[in-house]
C-alpha cells in the first residue's frame, strides 16, 4: 500500500515529539568529534508547506508545532533551533521532516542513507534533499536498512518510522530491530510509533522490551485527538543505546505535552 502522504499530518504533536527527541539525539552524537551514519527506512519528502492546502485541510499542525511556537516551549533546543535554521532559508510555513532535520545536524565526513518507497514523496524528497550529501533509495525502507547495516563508519543512528498503514508493520518490527541489532550491537535504533485506541502497539513494546536491549529508552506522551474521530492518542519513541543525557530531553518534552493536557 502507497496511499500515505505525510503533508495531512506534518508538525502535528506527534512529530513534535518525534523530531524533538530526535534532534535531540543527533546534537548529543553530533557534539563528539567522530564521524556518523544517520539512517531513516520511511523519510517521507523530507519538507511540508503547513499553508498548503493538504495541511490545512486537516489543521493538526496547530494542536502541534503552532501551539508550541505560539507558547514559545521548547525554545533553544536542538529542535527549535534547527526549525527557525530551516524556516529562515525556505519560509515561514515550512515544516522539516526528519531527513531535513537531521542533515542540519551532520558533518562533512557523515553519511546520510535514506530510503522512501511511494515515488511521488520520493520525487520531492531528492528535491528537498539537493545540496546534502543523502544517498536516496527507492525500496522498503526495512530491506534498505538491512542491507546498509552495519554502515560505515560503525557510529550512528537509525530511525524506523512507518506510518502503519500496513498493520502487519507492528508484528514484522521486533524480527527487524532484533536482525539489525545483532548485525550493529553499536547503532542507535530509534523506533516511533503511535499510541492507538485500541492499543496496536502494545504487543510490539512487550517483545522490544522482552529483548532486553542495552541503555534503551522508552518514551511516550499523551494528547487530545486533533480531530474528531482521530484515533491517535499518543505518540512513542523506543530507543536502544541511547546516548547519555537523552532522558533528561525526553523528560522536558514530556513536561510541554503534559502542560497542554492541562490546559
């Protein structure tokens, strides 16, 4: 199935704590003086346009990355640093998926792989990518990984982030991280997923955290549907290795998503 396109839910909470977490993460590895691969096995098209019509069309930006411009939370870190960066050079209504996001944070001598299947999101991710050194692949972002891992240099991070629209996606993950991580006992391995009504993801958690995997990160935040009907509820990031000093990001990301429940 190749029906998903990002642009109906860019900068909605969800990839507030998405890319949060995540540009946290690439600061921490980015701060050492030793070369990195960053990874992505669905990178989307890599830039949405919030005025767009698609993103109007369902308005969950403003319950996400509005609200927290609005409120100026978050401010000065990796992730709104990087937004204002990436806002500056191609305008306001911009919006950074994680490709974007994280070839702001890599050096020369990183390398950036990253894979998307549906042509047209691949098409507009070259071109969002263009002055970057990305290599693109246009195949399962789960067999990209695979054959790419372990990358050279050994150093470096992997985000895993289907859509789920192929509901088997929840059953194939726990095999896919166990395979890449017995290949690359050294990756970071970032896996986001959505908390459902109706609970698809427990099943998957459950054998992730059965895995025992070293220094993981189990990250969740709750949030109103951001229309009526939606079935989400909640989004997870689960990270294996995870660098020193990400828990204390992830407890202030919290902090911003448990204040707007408040209000």
């Amino acid at each position: 199935m190749l029906s998903y396109q990002h642009i109906y839910h860019a900068g909605n909470p969800a990839d507030v704590q998405k890319h949060a977490l995540l540009a946290a993460l690439l600061s921490y590895m980015s701060a050492k003086d030793k070369p990195l691969c960053y990874i992505e096995t669905h990178s989307g098209r890599g830039l949405y346009d919030l005025g767009s019509s698609a993103a109007l069309k369902t308005g969950e930006a403003q319950a996400g990355i509005a609200r927290i411009l609005a409120q100026n939370l978050l401010a000065n870190t990796p992730y709104t640093q990087v937004l204002a960066k990436i806002r500056a050079q191609f305008g306001d209504t911009t919006y950074p998926g994680s490709p974007l996001l994280a070839a702001q944070f890599l050096r020369p001598d990183d390398r950036i792989e990253l894979a998307e299947l549906h042509p047209q999101e691949h098409a507009a991710l070259s071109q969002a990518m263009q002055g970057t050194k990305a290599h693109l692949h246009q195949r399962d972002g789960f067999e990209m990984a695979q054959a790419v891992c372990p990358p050279t240099p050994r150093r470096g991070v992997l985000l895993i982030d289907p859509s789920y629209e192929i509901k088997s996606d929840y059953a194939r993950i726990p095999g896919e991280i166990a395979k890449l991580h017995r290949k690359w006992n050294v990756g970071v391995i970032a896996l986001w997923y959505p908390l459902l009504l109706g609970g698809a993801h427990h099943a998957m958690l459950e054998a992730l955290e059965a895995a025992n995997y070293p220094n993981s990160l189990r990250h969740e935040v709750a949030f109103a549907p951001v229309r009526p009907g939606h079935r989400m509820v909640g989004s997870g990031m689960f990270v294996i290795n995870a660098p020193w000093g990400l828990a204390d990001s992830a407890a202030q990301i919290s902090r911003v998503f448990s204040d707007g429940t408040k209000g």
